[in-house]
C-alpha cells in the first residue's frame, strides 16, 4: 500500500510518498510560496535526479495537484496512476485533549480541528487547508490526522497543570500539551530497540533540538512530561523563540515600551532565543563561525542554550528518578558534536562518559556516542517524523 504524507504550513508543504510492504520512501518533495509569487516545486523521485518546477500556485489545492502531478509524470514520478495512492496522512500540530492518538478525519474530526485553532493559530489553519486540498483533489481517499500533542496526552496532572486557578483550565483546558510528538515517539522507540529492551522498561529523555526545541520525558513507554507547554513558546530556549521567563516581564515591557499582544507575542516567538541574545543569527552554525571569530554575544547565546538544555535534562532525570538513556535529535541535536560534548561532560554526576571520537564522527547518523562504562546510554538518532504518519495512516485504513 503507498501512503501519501503531508506537512502544511501556511505557504509551503513537505510531502513524502511511502510504499508500506518495506517502508521505504518513493518520492519526496516540497513547495514553497504557495499564495505567494515565485511558487515553485522541488520532487525527488527514488533513484531519479531532483527536479525543480516553477508555476502560479495561489492555494494549497493548487499546490497539491502539482505534487500528484510529478508523482505520476512520465519521466519523473513513481506510480502509474493516483489509484496507487490509497491514503494520506497529515501531520497536524494541535489536537487538545479530543485526541489521544491518530484518526481517520471526518467532518466532526475537522470541526475539532477548527476549535483548537485558537491553541495553535499559526499551525492548525494550514493543517486544515491541506485536508482540504487533499480532500479536493482525491475526493473518496482516506485522511488521517496524526497529532504533535497526542504523544503527551497521558501526562499526570502533576505534569501538566499550571499554578493557575483550576476553574481556568476546566474552562478554557489551559494546561501543558507538548509538541513534537511523532519526533519524541519515533526516536524513544528506536532507542528501545537498540539498546535490546522494550520502551516500557526503560527510563528515557529525548531531546528534539533544532531551531525549534523541545525535550520529553519517558518512563513505562509514556511521555510523563515535556518542555513545551500551553504553545510551542515554553520550555528551553530556541532559535528565535524565548523559552521559560518570568511572565511579569510581559506586563513591564508592556508598559515600558508601549506595546501590544501581537508585537509581545512577535518579540517573544520571532525576536527572541538565539537570535535575541546573539543579536546576529538563529543558526547554530552561524553561532558557532562567530564564536570562533570571538564574537563575546554568539558565545553567550551558545552558552545559554546549552545550559537551558542540560537544566531540562538534569530535571527530567529527577522526575523518573534515575535514567537509562538520552537521545538527541532534529538538526541541532544530530549534527552539533561541540553541543552534545558540552552537555554530557556537564551531566557527569548521571555516570554519563561520552566516546568522543564517536561523538565528533559525522559518517555516522545513528549512533551510540556513549562508552561502554557509561551508566547513561547516549545515542545520536535522526528523526523520522513522516514515517510515523505514515505507519499510523496505514494501520487505521489497512
């Protein structure tokens, strides 16, 4: 069976096409622009020469009749015709506390898409467009939505509160959610299987670094807790977002500057992390060109970051009282080998003894960097988001 995946955001989409009987990936691509002029699409093909196309695409409908159309081109595409695409699954950032794991979508399914909107405004509405442009352009296939917030939906209470008053989150469920789900689940449950022992015998933290951030704590196979909270604002800070602060700081620059919700609310998402203290870039690479240039902000920012990461880690350690494994992931956390050397020789007191040569061994993507005496297993993992919308997709239309 071949399983379409999508991943919508508000003026671009990722896809990727997935044969089910091996798993393996047929086709790839993305569009960028869409709305916008100078709308192009870049498909890669298995075992065929990336191919770039530039054409008007106003919307995400139009955008995704581009997609099937290189999917079945002669020259570039993988399948004969669009009845070879049985399903497709969508990536969908927010499903609030409806939506524990993965579902088919149906129109109340999307009604509650639309509702958690308001958690997720500039993630959920595109998620949406895409269903509907899927929906429009394969009238009669499958959708299912797989959900960043579902992996965390069995957190305790003691996890996932806020020290507000209670009627707030009966109210409007203002509470910890979490985000990057299907990252944390797929690399737990590839470090389960190399280390040879199933998840729910294991104490893990995972840590999906990359300009957005978040770690999750795992312990009986269950993400017990989790970095980002309420928004992806929460939690260790980021490329350009700030993470933890003292929220009377809104109400004082409020005040001192003069400014509204949505310049607060840019400052703290896009203003902010990386790029606020750095004052020069959100790329950890153009962090680290300038802190060997001596640039004293760059090696600040740098600083901060990896001791945000390391608190985080050093806490969820507490929270499962002891810990078997820590896994790094997203861009950041699979090719910085300086930011992994530094948290793990500053985590010594968890017995964790790093194999440099490893750590710094960039031939290798998955890997264990930890030595042999290591009483924390590290592994280095990369992430495989799509394949786990594409896994969920196939068991719930199979």
């Amino acid at each position: 069976m071949n399983i379409l995946v999508l991943n919508c955001g508000s003026s671009s989409l990722k896809y990727q096409l997935f044969n089910m009987v091996n798993e393996s990936v047929l086709a790839k691509g993305r569009v960028e622009r869409i709305g916008i002029p100078g709308s192009f699409l870049v498909h890669e093909a298995s075992g065929k020469a990336e191919v770039e196309q530039k054409a008007d695409m106003p919307d995400h409908t139009e955008a995704i009749r581009y997609v099937l159309e290189a999917l079945t081109n002669p020259e570039h595409g993988v399948v004969a015709s669009l009845d070879q695409i049985k399903a497709i699954g969508h990536r969908v950032v927010h499903g609030g506390e409806e939506f524990s794991g993965s579902v088919l979508i149906t129109g109340e399914v999307k009604g509650a898409l639309e509702r958690n909107s308001d958690l997720a405004p500039l993630h959920n509405p595109p998620n949406l467009m895409g269903i509907a442009a899927a929906e429009a352009n394969m009238p009669g296939v499958p959708n299912v939505g797989v959900f960043d917030t579902s992996f965390h939906a069995n957190m305790p209470k003691t996890a996932f509160l806020y020290g507000l008053p209670y009627e707030l989150y009966e109210k409007y469920r203002i509470r910890r959610y979490g985000f990057h789900g299907t990252s944390h689940r797929y690399v737990s449950e590839r470090c389960a299987e190399l280390i040879g022992k199933p998840l729910a015998e294991l104490k893990v933290v995972t840590a999906h670094l990359g300009n957005g951030c978040s770690l999750a704590a795992l312990k009986d196979g269950i993400s017990v807790d989790t970095s980002m909270g309420f928004t992806p604002l929460e939690g260790v800070m980021m490329g350009t977002r700030s993470g933890d602060f003292d929220p009377s700081i809104i109400l004082y620059l409020m005040q001192k500057e003069n400014l509204s919700t949505t310049e607060v609310n840019n400052l703290l998402n896009r203003q902010s992390g990386m790029l606020g203290i750095s004052q020069s870039s959100s790329d950890m690479r153009d962090i680290e060109a300038k802190i060997e240039a001596g640039d004293e902000l760059a090696s600040t920012a740098w600083h901060v970051y990896e001791y945000r990461i390391r608190k985080y880690i050093g806490s969820y350690a507490a929270a499962l009282n002891g810990l078997d494994a820590l896994v790094f992931t997203a861009g950041v956390g699979e090719n910085d080998a300086m930011l992994r050397s530094a948290i793990c020789k500053n985590l010594s007191f968890l017995g964790i003894t790093l194999d440099e040569e490893l750590n710094n061994n960039r031939r290798i993507k998955e890997k264990l960097i930890s030595l042999p005496d290591s009483q924390v297993q590290v592994f280095v993992i990369p992430t495989n988001e799509e394949l786990i919308i594409a896994r969920d997709t196939y068991e719930l239309v199979k």
